[in-house]
C-alpha cells in the first residue's frame, strides 16, 4: 500500500462542497490500486481574511510544505476583492513553491456539447507560466484621488523562467501529437514578447521532432473558435495562458468542468490541483456543484504522483457518468452533486 499526505484547502462556496465527493472518489480508486491517502484540512479562506485578517496564517506555507500534494476547492467570495484573495492565498503558493507551470487541459466530452458546431474533436492542453509575467509585483500608484493619478505594472520575464516552461511544454508534446503553438504579441509589445519568441525559438531548435507555431494572441484567440480543434500544445505567459485556457474551456463546452494543475515539476515542493470554476456564490450551499473539474483535477494529481492508471480510471468514471446523461444542472441536467457522485462511484466500483 502506497501512503500520500494530501492538503486540503477547501476554501469558499462551492469549493467545499466539491472536495468530498472528490476525496471519496479518490479512496475507491485508491483501494483498487493500492493507494492510500490521508488529509490534512485548512480553513484558509476569504471567511478566514474576514474574521482573522489573513486568508492564511503567517507560516501556512511550512504547515504544507512537506505534503505530498494540495488538493483545493476554490477561493472568493463577496465582500472580499479578487485581488485580496488571489495574492493572499493562491500565488504565495503558487510562488512559494515554484509551481511554474500551470496545467489545463481541455476537450469536448461526451454529454457536454461545445456551442460551435463541428468542434468534437477538441483535446488540447494550454501550458501556462505561472509566477512570473505579466502577474508581477513590481509596479505602483501615484497621486492617488488627483487628476494626475497614474499606476504602473511591470510585466517579468526571465530567460530561466521562460525558457523552463517552454521545454516542459515541448516535452509534454512529444507524448501527444507534436505540436507546440506559442502564443506572443512581439508585434505591438516591444521588449518581452520578442524576448518570449527568441526563447520559444532556442527551444525549439533542440526539438526539431516537434511542431512549432507561433500565433499572435488576439488572432490566437479568434482561431481557437474557428478551428479548435488544429491545437495540441499551446504555451503561453501567465496572462496569455490564463486567457486563453478560459477561452479553451467554454469552447469545450463549459469552463464550469475544468481542471488546473499548479506544478513544481522537479518535485522539490508539493504540486496543487484545483477546478477552475471558481467559488460560485449563487449556488453555494444548495447541493447543485458540478465535482467533475475536482475530480479532472484529482485525476491529474494521481498522474503527477506516479499513478497514471488510477487517474484514468477516474476518468473514465466520470467523463462515463456524463455521457450517460447523468448531469448536474450547469450543464442542462437534473443531478445534484451527490447523485452525479455516486454515478461516478458506481462506475468505479
């Protein structure tokens, strides 16, 4: 039996209810692989910044450092700024422990019909820098209340940085179909993104085995709607990527079943894995959550823990319960989420 110590971060709204249909998906996979998980919960949330003032305490990255992965809910809520909550909670993580590649992968399953016609053939993976680019702290306000007010945002791009996520998305490639897209804007931002392309071009001459495109972001954007389906591997910088596995997801179908994997590929630091749909406040509580980007996220956490044959039987599970037209209503069905659960249970047992 193999042993794995798992944060958990609930977080806000729905974000607690989506783990523990997760975590018992995980213990039935788990028991058919020998695979064992225990956890550790946080209450590290907007809840939390409200009462204590901190969405996390001073040394909450040491209380997980040694875990071997995070698995988390979702964070926001109202009456708590995005900006508050992200930087309080999501990027000291993030950059605490060099989780540089951010992991989405998106395609049109059954029983989630894509609103573009013809698109059934979408699967592709955006990778995105995660914790440095255009997300930087550098940057600031001046003559705040005045008529000269002005702020300043610096975007960081460093050749280690960009150059680290760049090969982890050509590697990636060669175990799908190939190809590596870039997505850059060097003809309107002067310094960073031709620096973007001269190290997307670096990579890609020690992998010549591997298709390389490059796609300016706003024509980039307008072709994952036309033909979605051309892309394999899309590497981006952090708002590139960040826009456009957004962009990916709703053409998929629904950003509402997404995953993301924030990953320390060397493995020094734990990895976290979280659906992207976000806290959703207007269903919190009701029992409606759709678990299906918790457990896609799980699945990806299995894979990253050396377990990829347990991922894709949880895969199979679930993407299995929404072709069978088990749904939850974010997606035009009547299943709550304890009745898509337990499909997805009955399909693993």
């Amino acid at each position: 039996m193999t042993s794995y110590r798992i944060a958990l971060i609930p977080g806000d709204g729905i974000g607690a209810e989506v783990l523990p249909p997760t975590q018992a998906v995980l213990t039935a996979v788990g028991e058919r692989h020998g695979i064992e998980f225990r956890y550790d919960s946080f209450d590290w949330s907007c809840e939390r910044y409200l009462a204590e003032g901190a969405m996390m305490p001073s040394d909450g990255l040491d209380r997980i450092r040694r875990h071997d992965a995070i698995l988390l809910g979702a964070v926001g809520w109202p009456g708590v700024p995005d900006h508050v909550s992200l930087w309080g909670l999501l990027i000291p993580i993030r950059r605490g422990f060099r989780q540089y590649v951010n992991l989405r992968p998106v395609k049109v399953l059954d029983g989630v019909p894509s609103p573009l016609r013809g698109a059934g053939d979408v699967d592709l993976v955006v990778v995105r820098e995660n914790v440095e680019g255009e997300y930087s702290e550098i940057g600031g306000r001046l003559g705040r209340g005045t008529e000269d007010e002005l702020a300043v945002q610096e975007a960081v791009f460093t050749r280690k940085g960009v150059t680290r996520v760049v090969e982890y998305a050509y590697e990636l490639a060669k175990t799908r179909r190939n190809h590596v897209t870039s997505a850059t804007k060097s003809n309107g931002i002067v310094h960073t993104m031709p620096f973007w392309d001269e190290l997307v071009d670096e990579v890609a001459g020690r992998h010549q085995d591997v298709r390389t495109g490059k796609e300016h972001i706003d024509a980039l954007a307008a072709k994952l709607v036309l033909a979605p389906e051309r892309f394999d591997v899309i590497v981006g910088s952090n708002l590139f990527g960040d826009i456009l596995s957004d962009l990916a997801a709703a053409v998929a179908g629904s950003i509402g079943v997404a995953p993301a994997a924030n990953l320390n590929p060397e493995r020094e630091f734990p990895s976290m894995f979280e659906p992207v749909h976000g806290s959703a406040p207007d269903i919190a509580g009701q029992g409606k959550a759709n678990p299906l980007g918790a457990l896609w996220s799980a699945a990806m956490m299995l894979d990253h823990l050396g377990h990829p044959e347990a991922g894709e039987e949880l895969l199979t599970a679930a993407f299995g319960a929404l072709a069978d037209g088990i749904r939850t209503a974010d997606l035009g069905g009547t299943a709550g989420t304890a009745g898509y659960t337990r499909a997805v249970l009955d399909r693993v047992g």
